[in-house]
C-alpha cells in the first residue's frame, strides 16, 4: 500500500478511536538531533547500551557509566522537541484523557513538548536516585562523575531502568491498561527488540486494537502490526493529525 493511502487509511481510524497510544522509542527523538541506540549513528559507537546501561557496568566502572549519562545529559539539554512530539500533543489535546505516551526514552522531550498522559517505563536521565538511601531527586545543572548524594553521601545513579533491572510495577500495570483499553496503538521510532517494550504492540492488538508502526526501516515487530508506514516520524505523524 503506498504511504499515502497508508496515511489516509491510519488517519481514519485515529479520527474514529477513543483511545489511542503511541508506543515510542529513541527514533522519535532522533530528528531532536539526538542519537538512537543501534542505529548507524547509535550512542557512543564504542559501547552498546547493553554494555553500559546494566547495574554490572556500574559496579565495575561507576565513572565510565557516569561519563556516558553526562555525555548524553549535554546533548540531550540542548535538543527540543521536533514535529514528532507537537503531534503528539495535538493528539492528547485531541482525545485528553482517551491518548497516552508510553516511551522507552529517558530524554523527558514528551514532557517538554507539552504531554501529560507519559508513562516513561525505562526513567529519566534527569533524575537521579540515591544508591545508599534511595532518595530521587531532579538535576537540571551539570553533574560531576560519580555525583554523591547531598543527605547522606551515598553514590548517585541514573534514574533508569537497566537491562536486567524490573521496571517500575505502578507504571508497567497503567502501561497495560493503556495498552488494553487501546483502539489504535502508533508504535513510533523503536527497532522493537528491548523487552517488556517489545511485547507492548502485541498486546494491544491481542485485545483488537489496530496496531501501525512508523520507522524508517522494517524491524523485527513490522510483520505483527496491521500497516507498517516507512519514514520519518516528524514527517508521518503531523500528517496524522489536523
Ligand atoms: C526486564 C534505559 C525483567 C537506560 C534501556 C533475552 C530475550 C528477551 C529479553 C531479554 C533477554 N535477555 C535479557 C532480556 C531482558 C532485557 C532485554 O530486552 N534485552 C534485549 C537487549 C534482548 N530487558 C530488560 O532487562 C528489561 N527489564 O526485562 O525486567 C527482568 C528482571 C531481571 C532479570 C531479567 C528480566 C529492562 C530493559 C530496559 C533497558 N534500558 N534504557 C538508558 O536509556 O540509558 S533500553 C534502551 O533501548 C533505551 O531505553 C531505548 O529506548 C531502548 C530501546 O531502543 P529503541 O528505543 O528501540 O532505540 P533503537 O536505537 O534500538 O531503535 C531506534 C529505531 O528508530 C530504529 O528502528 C530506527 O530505524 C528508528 N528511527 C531512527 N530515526 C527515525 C526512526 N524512526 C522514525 N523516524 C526517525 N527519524
Ligand atoms: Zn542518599
């Protein structure tokens, strides 16, 4: 199906649902300017995020793991939000309460962008969570290599969740509601492969919610979903929304 009877067709059911998701990854932010995990210009090309976002990383080499949230702290603070994201506030501005975001990204651009209904299941890098007491705070300014926690000294970490590490309960069970209560799910710049993300379009459309993805590339989700739409978010999802 060309893409513009994909989009017309998408557009339809978008205009008929109650409640609709997107479901997205770090290709929504990459025309933000900011780098995707495995694509060509993925993160740091000497390391893979599965080589540094794990608690083992932290434990060996809490500098190195630290050097990296600060690298991408400083690219992502002077990125904004690109179409992508304003098309997601339309929608939510849309549809209220019937339109969520569940992101994989820690960047915090769906918030900055203007949307409310975010369910950041991986965290956000600017947070920070206390390794001794556990206290989460919020850090705007610049962080040294293994910043210490201001009560009581311990070592900070990034508020995120490794690979390896459970997500959040509370946001995972709202995830699914989400998820369930969805009628047409937008799964949006993700390669689909980091689990539980990777099941989240499956169960929307276990529950008969019509499923598109919109990536630059087919991915290893493009045969589970009803239309697969080839371009780049910030161009296909204003066209989805008036
Ligand atoms: C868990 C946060 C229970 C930190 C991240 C074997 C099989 C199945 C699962 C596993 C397994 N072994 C281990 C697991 C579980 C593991 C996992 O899934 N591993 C994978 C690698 C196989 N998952 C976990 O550990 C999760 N926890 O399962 O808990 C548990 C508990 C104990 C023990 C076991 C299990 C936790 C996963 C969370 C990890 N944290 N990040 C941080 O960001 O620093 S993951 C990281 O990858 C980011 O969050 C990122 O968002 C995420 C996924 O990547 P994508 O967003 O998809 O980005 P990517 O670069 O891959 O793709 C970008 C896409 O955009 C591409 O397709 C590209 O074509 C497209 N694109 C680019 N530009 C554009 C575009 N599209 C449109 N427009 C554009 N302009
Ligand atoms: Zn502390």
């Amino acid at each position: 199906m060309e893409n513009k009877d994909a989009i017309k067709l998408l557009k339809d059911k978008i205009n008929q649902a109650k409640n609709v998701v997107v479901i997205s990854g770090a290709g929504i932010s990459a025309e933000s300017g900011i780098p995707t995990f495995r694509g060509k210009d993925g993160l740091w090309k000497k390391y893979r995020a599965e080589e540094l976002a794990t608690n083992q990383a932290f434990v060996r080499d809490s500098s190195l793991v630290w050097e990296w949230y600060n690298w991408r702290r400083e690219i992502i603070g002077s990125k904004k939000p690109n179409p992508a994201h304003e098309a997601c506030v339309k929608l939510e501005k849309k549809l209220g309460k019937g339109f969520s975001i569940i992101t994989q990204n820690v960047d915090g651009l769906h918030g900055l962008a203007g949307n409310k209904n975010v369910l950041e299941i991986h965290g956000n890098i600017w947070r920070t969570r206390c390794t001794s007491c556990g206290i989460v705070e919020e850090h705007r300014e610049k962080l040294t290599t293994n910043p210490r926690c201001e009560k009581c000294e311990g070592l900070l970490r990034p508020d995120v969740v490794w690979f390896g590490e459970s997500l959040d309960e509370n946001i995972l069970y709202n995830t699914f509601q989400k998820l369930l209560e969805s009628e047409v799910a937008l799964v949006v710049g993700t390669s689909g492969v980091v689990y539980p993300a990777a099941q989240f379009a499956d169960t929307a459309k276990g529950r008969g919610a019509y499923v598109a993805e919109i990536n630059l590339e087919k991915t290893a989700k493009s045969s589970d979903v009803d239309i697969s739409i080839i371009g780049k978010a910030g161009e296909i999802l204003p066209l989805l929304v008036d």
